[in-house]
C-alpha cells in the first residue's frame, strides 16, 4: 500500500481536488440504515480478518495468516524445498527460501517457523500451516520434474503419516521419507505448543480434488472422497495427540465442484447411492469425521475448511474482471458477494447455469454442519473477489467481512497475488487509526433499506455501548449517498470519520470535525462520496473513546512492529499534517481524495 510518507504530495492533490468538489455538488442518493443496540448480538470471531502469506509484503495488519497454497502440497519439511506443480512447469525449488530470513534457509521446518515468527510481528496472528498429505514431497531444488520422473521416482521423497517410531529432534535426511507426525512434534518442540505461542492451526493438505491436475507429476491418480476422510482422520489423530489444542482445518477444498462431488471423484456414485442423505460431497466428510470423533473419544475437525473464488460474470462476459470504469462490471462484483449469504440472489455463472443447488453457500455449509458435526467451525482459508487495484474491491471485501460475521464463520484468510485494496479493506477493520484501533468485537443488528446502494454493519466493545462502531459503503460509482443513521439504544453526540476512497489504497483519518457527517438528536447524518467505505467511531463523548479505540487490544510485542507502528501510526495525524499545507482541509469532506477511475 501507499505509505503515508506522501502526505505532502496528498496536501497537494487535496487542495486542488477540494476545490472542483466543492463547485460540482450533486443532489446524490439517499439511504436510511438503523442500529438497534437493544436487539440479539453476535460474537465476532477476531479470526475471519486474516490473509495468505503471499500478501504479508505490505503493512496490512491480519488477525491471522496462513501458510498454504499449491506449492505447500510438494513442501519437505526436512530440506525446505518444494515443487510448484502446474503454475510453473512442476518445478522444485528453494521458492520458500526466497521469501524468508536467511538464517533460516537450512532449518527444518522453516516455512512453519516463518510464519510464526509473522504472526508475533502482526500483533500475535494466529498461525495456520499446511501438513501434507498427497504422498510425496519434493526431493531436491533441482528445476523441472519431468513426466518420466513422476513419482515414485527420486526426484520425490515419500510421504508417511505415521512413524511408528521415536521422533528424532532432527530430520534423517537419508531415509527417502518425511514423517508428518514428526514434523508437528518438531514444530511444538521449537514454537511451543498452540496454547502457548506454537502454531495454533494445521490444514488438512490443500485442495485435493486438484491434485492429479495441479501436482499431476505427484499425484497423477484422480482424489477419491475415501482417500480424503482415512488421510484426514490419521493425520488428526496424530495432530490430537501431540498437541490436543491445536485446530484441525479439513480438507481445503478449491470450489464448487469439490463441495458437490469432489470433482467427480471415481467413488462419489457408490457413497451418493449407498447414502441418498448426502446432498453433496461435503455432508459425506463431515459425517464421516464425526463417526471417527465418536470412535476416537476426540474431536477430530475443528473447522470445515472451503475456499470461495467467485465465478460471477458482469456484462462483459468475464468473472473477476479489471473493468473497473464499467458500471454493470463494477456492480457485479459488488453484488457477487451475495452468494455467500443471499437466496434472493442468482449470480451469473456456470454454477447457476448447472443449478447451483447449494447457493447461497453459507446457509448450506451450516445446514449440513448442524445436521452431521454439529459444532463444527467454519473456514474459508482463501478467497477472494477481486479488485485489487480499485475501490470495488474494497467495498467487496467489506462485504464479504460483513457476510463472514453474520454468518458465524470462524477464520478467513484473503488470496491473491495483488490485493492493495482489499488488504486496505481488512485494515479497516483492524487497524483503522494506525494504533490497533479496531471494529469492534460484537456484532449488532443494523439495516440498511437499499443494500445495493449501501451497506451497513455495527458493533460494540463486548456489552459496552459506549462506542459504536459502523462500517457503511457506498457503492455507486457516480452520486453521492446520503446516509440517515438512526441509532436505538444509546445516546451520541461524537463522530470521528476513517475510510477508503480510490485516490490510494490506504485508511484515511477523516478527523472528528469532518463537515461531511452531522450529529442531532441522535441521528448521525452523514454525506458519503460515490464508491467509498468508511468507518465511524460513534461515541457518547470523546473521552468515551479508549486511547487506542479498542478495549482489548493486545500490545504490540516484537521491536521490529512497533517500528511499523511508529510509521504506520502516522496516518491517525495525517489530518494535522495535510493541516500545515492547508488547516482541516483533509477533513472537510470525504470527496477530496477522488480521483479518476484507473483504466
């Protein structure tokens, strides 16, 4: 993202932009959105703001971060070495290596206690790895494996589950074989166990139904749904009795297809005709998990885990696409998001195009826990809804946050290559004033009479109403939306505006005096700029508000993120600074950061 090092370059915009929006007003939408601090709550898992470790380059603060991903299917704990499949040309390399401290280059393990160490620096993320669990693992770094050498070959290490025998405190490097139980021994032994300060999270291998296509050289047969549950069950058996407090996420599947049948696995036919229950693939796992819990004495998955790309098209034909000056695309994506959640949406797609019996996909996910493992949690490890480089994306993404709390998912973890807008969307919710200030941690019931004009989602602190926090969006790209917030259940008389607009990927401190949002008789009227999100910490009064804006923020531990903190804290005086070059001019409307649409 955009460092705020630019302040004086953004005065500059500012002041130029400031002065066209203030002669080009518009009479703009209007949207009522009630909070009712009185009605039922819902407690916010802190987990569901969390990314992959390819995005942990910017200064994004996740609640937690995993390490998975296609590469991690081929990963060897023992030499850090990996094959990337079909993404490129299956080959093994030192790709984790790359992205690490070198001292950590030939230590076991490395890609785990990377991560860990992310983890304490993002404010003590919680950590999630990937076991694997395919067969084999990559061998050596030697380049492209080619179709003669698939494995079993000696370009591949076998893969064993269990060892059956003592753990070694170091790797045998000349067996031919990883251990997997082994290797979480090896990582509790360095990192601690998950209750104290280890990894808290280990996946179930990565997308399998995929394997005979993304890692054709390793795994050249087609998943069978048998093969998923004895894999899953063994290895979390081990997991349980290493470290009994570590979170099992099982199986990562990729997307539809596998939800349904895992991809037309060779044994779905025989499972779907022995059980006509099942609607689908994933009522066969749960209730088989279950009937391994019940046989183990042990609960055996913590989370179902699912990864969500939205397949919707715009008027251009594409899914996911870069139009972003097309208002029919634009809106596509925004409205994409309601498959997670929506039943009187139909997207399109092939999957609405086949049926798609199971969208919306929540509602089904929870249908078929509450039916066969019932407690079980919900994860959603990568997904993404694309607009990585415009607002959309940030308005989506705070859509689908919004899905993920309203719908009890448990951990959620943001993919893509690219992602500045999204990853501004998280920070939003986590860290909006640069100081750890966060949305809050209790979800509260709050309506908007246009959804697909503007979105809204309140909470508090816990039980305290002090400080309400609310996230609105507005969504059309050209008009202004003026907001009439209606709040029953508390009084308020102070308002300090954060948001996202399209001049740079970042959260913008719109002060507490901004002119755009106007407080009377408990009704916070608030002028938002076309395709904007924003975040208003909503107060009795000011000293309400607790210094860091969040009752419970854990303290920031490690030296090397205070620095970050250092600098990033500097975008909650971004409004005094653009103030030397011209006083509250940052504050005085959201619009002065517009600027035109990237083609």
């Amino acid at each position: 993202m955009i460092r705020i090092r630019k302040t004086a370059e953004l005065a500059a915009a500012a002041a130029i932009i400031a002065t066209c929006a203030v002669s080009a007003g518009a009479d703009g939408n209007t949207v009522d959105i009630a909070v009712d601090l009185s009605g039922e709550t819902k407690t916010i898992s802190p987990y569901i703001y969390g990314i992959n470790e390819e995005l942990m380059g910017g200064d994004v603060m996740p609640t937690a971060i995993r390490a998975g991903g296609n590469r991690s299917s081929a990963y060897n704990w023992e030499t850090n070495a990996s094959n990337a499949g079909s993404d490129k040309e299956h080959t093994s390399d030192n790709y984790f290596q790359q992205t690490m401290e070198k001292e950590l280059a030939d230590v076991p393990g490395a890609m785990s206690i990377h991560l860990s160490r992310r983890c304490a620096e993002k404010n003590n993320a919680y950590p999630m790895t990937t076991l694997q669990l395919a067969g084999y693992v990559s061998a050596d770094m030697d380049g492209i494996v080619s179709q003669s050498e698939k494995a079993p070959s000696n370009r591949w290490n076998k893969v064993e589950l269990i060892k059956g025998s003592d753990f070694a405190d170091t790797p045998d490097l000349t067996d031919g074989t990883v251990y997997m139980d082994e290797y979480v021994n090896y990582l509790v032994k360095n990192l601690g166990s998950a209750k104290n300060g280890g990894i808290r999270g280990y996946s179930m291998d990565n997308e399998p139904a995929l394997w005979n296509s993304t890692h054709a050289l390793m795994h050249p047969e087609k998943t069978t749904c048998a093969e998923i549950v004895d894999k899953n069950v063994t290895m979390a058996k081990a997991v349980k009795q290493i470290d009994p407090d570590a979170e099992i996420f099982g199986p990562a599947l990729f997307g539809y297809s596998a939800f349904v049948d895992l991809c037309s696995a060779p044994d779905w036919k025989d499972i779907k005709n022995e059980r006509d229950d099942y609607r689908w693939f994933i009522d066969y796992y749960l209730d088989s998990m279950k009937k391994a819990e019940d046989e183990a004495g042990t609960r055996l998955l913590d989370a179902l885990d699912i990864h969500y790309y939205t397949e919707a098209k715009g008027p251009c034909g594409e899914r996911s696409c870069k139009h972003y000056s097309d208002e029919g695309c634009v809106q596509a994506r925004f409205d994409s998001v309601r498959s997670l959640w929506d039943d009187t949406y139909k997207e399109d797609s092939w999957i609405t195009d086949t049926g798609g019996t199971f969208l919306p996909l929540l509602p089904n996910v929870k249908q078929s826990i509450d039916k066969y493992y019932p407690g079980t949690k919900i994860a959603i490890s990568e997904y993404d809804f694309g607009g990585s480089y415009d607002i959309c994306g940030a308005i989506a993404e705070a859509d689908a946050l919004g899905a993920f709390m309203e719908n009890d998912v448990y951990l959620a973890t943001l993919f893509a290559m690219q992602a500045d807008y999204q990853c501004a969307a998280i920070d939003l919710f986590t860290n909006f004033d640069g100081n750890g200030g966060r949305f809050g941690d209790t979800l509260r019931q709050t309506v908007s009479d246009n959804t697909g004009l503007s979105t809204a989602y309140a909470s508090t602190y816990g039980d305290n109403t002090d400080v309400v926090t609310l996230v609105v969006t507005n969504k059309s790209m050209n008009d202004k939306t003026t907001a009439n917030i209606k709040i029953k259940g508390g009084e308020y008389s102070y308002v300090h505006l954060y948001g996202l607009n399209n001049f740079a990927p970042q959260v913008f401190d719109m002060t507490d005096s901004n002119n755009a949002v106007q407080v009377s008789d408990n009704t916070i009227i608030y002028d938002m700029e076309p395709e904007t999100v924003s975040l208003l910490v909503i107060a009795k009064d000011k000293e309400s508000i607790p210094k860091n804006n969040a009752a419970d923020a854990k303290e920031q531990k490690s030296s090397e993120t205070e620095g970050k903190k250092k600098n990033s804290s500097k975008r909650k005086t971004t409004a005094v600074s653009v103030g030397i070059a011209g006083a509250a001019l940052l504050g005085a409307a959201f619009g002065v950061f517009r600027a035109k649409k990237k083609k």
